[in-house]
C-alpha cells in the first residue's frame, strides 16, 4: 500500500489499517490498546477494537470491546480527543490491584481527530531495561509522535500471513543508513542467512546487497528505496534460508528518524509452500494419467463397437463410451486446475459439443448453455457431469428423436443451490409418462447420483412452447 493510497481512503478503511498495524506499538510499548471512537451525538465514546501485546503481560484482564464510555471532564479519553495532545493518568487501585499507566493518544488524520488511542501498561510485568527494552520504547515513541502527527498508520504492509512483527525481529536504522540496534531473534535471523559478524554498526543498504551476493542481482528500484529509506517490503532467498523485510521509515515533523525494519525467518514457511506447490502439481499429474486411461478405455469401446454386428451391442458401447468420455472431460479439467473448486462452463460446453457430434451423422442439434454455472467443488463435479451427460443424451435421442433441433442447458446458481434445466424443442412427454416407470440405464444413473448427492430430479412439458424440460437441483 503506497502513501498515496494510504491518503485516499475512507476513514473506516483508514482506521482499518490502523489497526492493522498497531500490533507494533502494542509489541514495541509493552502495552495493552483500545480504540475509542466517539458517537454521532457526541457524548460517549464506544471501544471498537483491542490488543494485548505479546511482548509482556496484559494490563486488562476483560475483553473491553464495545463497551461505552460516557464522557466526563476528567476523563483522559475526552480530554485527548478535545485537546488533541496526549492525556496520562497513573491508576494503581484496578480490580486487580495492579498498578497500571494508562495514555490517551489522539489518533490524527489531517487536520481532525477521528478517534483515541488508550495505552495501558502493566506495571507489574515491566521488564528489567536492556538494549532490548530501550530500543523498542523509543521506536513506540517515534511511533506514538507519528499517530500524533497523522503520520500512521506506515505504508505497507503486505501479506498477512508472512507479515513480521516486532517478536519475530527489529533492526533500527539511523538516518545515515547505520545499524545501531539488532533484535535477538533478528540476529538467528541474520546468522541462519549467512551473516555471521555482528551487524551493529554497519550500513543496513551494503548489509542486504552482500545478502544477495551469489544469489540475484539486488534490483536498481530497490537498492533507490533502502538508500532514500522508503516503505518497501522485500525478501531475499538463499539455497538454504530466506528472509522477509518490511521496511517502515520514521519520521516527525518532516525530519526523518531513521527506519525501523520487521524482519522474519521464512525458511520453514518457503519450504512449506514448496512442498505444497509439489504436492499441488502431484495431484494435476494424477489428474492428467487418469485422463489418458479413460480416453484410453474410450478409444478401446470404439474399437471393440466397431467389431460388433448387433446394433443393440453397438449402442450399448457407444453409451459407455460417452459416459467414460464425460468423466475424463473433469480430469482433464482438475488437471489444469490450481484449486479444489472446477470452473464447469468448459466442462458443460465439451459435453454439448459432444452431444452435437454424436447425432450429426442423424441431424443437427443445436446445442448451448445458457447462463454459468460458475464454480462445483471437484469431489461433485463427476457426478453433475454424468447427469448433464445423459440428460443431453435423452434429449437428443427421445426429445428431438435423433434428429434435428435445439437443445438449451440453464444453470442458475443462487449460493450453494443449484438449479439446471435441460430443454429441448421435440415432440415432449407422452401424456401417460410418469417418472420411475421407465427401465432406461440413464434414468437409473441420473437417479442415483441425484440421491447420492441430496438432489431431486423432474422431468415435465415445457410450458412455453413444444418440447420437454428436465430439472435437477442441487446443494454443494
């Protein structure tokens, strides 16, 4: 997300992100947030959103969102919000009598106070001071200047699941570029890349451009951005390790601080995603083989009908072989699929072309789809492939009598409910048809997958002009 787009947003959007980012100032405050947001009347304020740090023990016990708090004079939320500086209070005499600080920071966009910030600090579990403790306070309080000045939430972040926070590592940046502080856990970070001098006093810029020594050339754009210390997330790979950056400047009142990197091991997470990627072009594989048997058993039925004098004998095979040509058309479909979802237009459409070929050497059929049937989960898409198979194929062979005519398939989806409706244009149902009367093998098989699957199945006389209509429905 780039600055301007930061500038672009609604206020709730804005303050989405804001709490999409405020794990930092949490993590880096050792503290406990709400967020206050006042209401259209103005005069109470309700908390919309909370976070414990992870970095020390929480300072709030209950869960304090959408609670509401009246206003009064004193308290430090209101008087944050109407004089837009920061309101402190200590407060020793909490229900469980533990001493906590409590800071109420108003959160500026612009020109306006749009909400307040209420940091609470367990006193009780504040850790002994170290270069660890030092560093991340003092980046709260850059960060805290920064709410001040309208000046967070920080461009990006990006992806949240590979995200780092301030547990998985920090480097702090001076404004010349110089490393002046290192996380424990940013230095394993470091080491497992290969790093292994301390990294305290050198330029972060020629730090990551040796990182990708021997790797990749570090691209012109980039190596622009860590130099003129701009928001910018980046990973570098190694044969064995990679690393994620999230680059955050810091700056108040127009004079840069310096930056405050997030930095996080992703070894075992790229090696994951491998593997899965593996797994994922497995299964397409598998997917592909079973293919290639079935259009194999296919070709084989064609060859064995050939060879066939009785025309019953003939027709049976060529059933058989529709069927196991219609199951391929999924395979092949999962087959090129990156998901367990199949996108069933093409399948449809490759079964009506099919259906059309088959009857040419009797008539033209006119077959189409009409609407989509936009995404079937794979584990269904077998069985609906089989129905619309041998619906089509009853069309065609009982409606339209092998001849000439139009065939229409109507999918309407409506969430998890599907409805399709396979007409055509024939002589229609005799009046004495009554379904589950007849001993047709493709009336058998629509019959079981329907109940395999919780559907139901109608077969009637189209009421707007001649012909017969086929219903199924269906909940995925």
């Amino acid at each position: 997300m780039a600055n301007g787009d930061i500038h672009a947003l609604s206020d709730t959007e804005w303050l989405d992100a804001f709490v999409g980012q405020w794990h930092l100032l949490s993590d880096l405050s050792f503290s406990d947030l709400l967020l206050w947001l006042p209401d259209e009347e103005f005069d109470s304020f309700t908390c919309v959103a909370q976070i414990r740090p992870v970095t020390g023990p929480t300072a709030l016990e209950d869960d304090v969102t959408g609670e509401v708090l009246e206003f009064e004079p004193d308290n430090p939320v209101l008087v944050a919000y109407l004089t837009r500086e920061m309101s402190e209070t200590s407060d020793n005499e909490l229900s469980a009598g533990i001493p906590v600080d409590v800071l109420a920071v108003p959160v500026i966009r612009g020109d306006r106070c749009i909400a307040v910030m209420e940091r609470h600090t367990n006193q009780m579990g504040v850790r002994a001071v170290g270069a660890l403790e030092e560093n991340y306070l003092e980046a709260a309080e850059v960060l805290t200047k920064m709410v001040l000045e309208g000046n967070f939430p920080l461009a990006p972040p990006s992806d949240k699941a590979l995200e780092p926070k301030a547990g998985d590592g920090v480097v702090r940046v001076q404004p010349n570029g110089s490393i002046t502080y290192s996380s424990p856990n940013a230095v394993t970070a470091f080491r497992r890349m290969g790093v292994e001098h301390d990294i305290e006093g050198e330029n972060f810029s020629d730090l990551v451009a040796s990182m990708w020594e021997g790797v990749e050339s570090v691209g012109q754009t980039l190596m622009a951005d860590l130099q003129a210390q701009r928001s910018v997330v980046f990973d570098i790979e190694r044969p064995r390790a990679s690393m994620r950056f999230v680059l955050l400047p810091l700056v108040v009142k127009g004079e840069t601080e310096g930056m405050l990197v997030l930095c996080r091991d992703t070894t075992d997470l790229r090696r994951r995603d491998r593997m899965l990627v593996t797994k994922d072009a497995t299964i397409r594989e598998i997917h592909h083989r079973v293919k290639n048997n079935l259009q194999t058993v296919a070709a084989l039925l064609r060859m064995q009908s050939r060879r066939l004098t009785s025309p019953e004998g003939k027709e049976a095979l060529r059933d058989a072989n529709r069927r196991v040509s219609s199951i391929a058309l999924v395979h092949d479909t999962l087959s090129h699929s990156f998901d367990d979802d199949v996108a069933f237009d093409q399948i449809c459409d490759r079964i009506l072309r099919m259906a059309g070929d088959l009857a040419a050497a009797s008539g033209t059929v006119d077959a189409r789809r009409v609407a989509s049937f936009g995404v079937v989960p794979s584990e269904a898409a077998t069985s609906l492939a089989m129905i619309i198979t041998e619906l089509v194929q009853n069309a065609v062979e009982h409606g339209l009598g092998s001849g000439s005519g139009k065939v229409e398939v109507r999918p309407q989806r409506v969430g998890p409910n599907l409805t399709v409706d396979v007409l055509d244009d024939g002589a229609g149902l005799p009046e004495d048809f009554e379904l589950g009367q007849q001993t047709s093998l493709g009336l058998a098989i629509i019959s079981t997958l329907m109940k395999d699957h919780g559907g139901t199945l109608e077969l009637r006389n189209r009421e707007d002009g001649p012909g017969a209509m086929a219903r199924i429905k269906l909940t995925f």
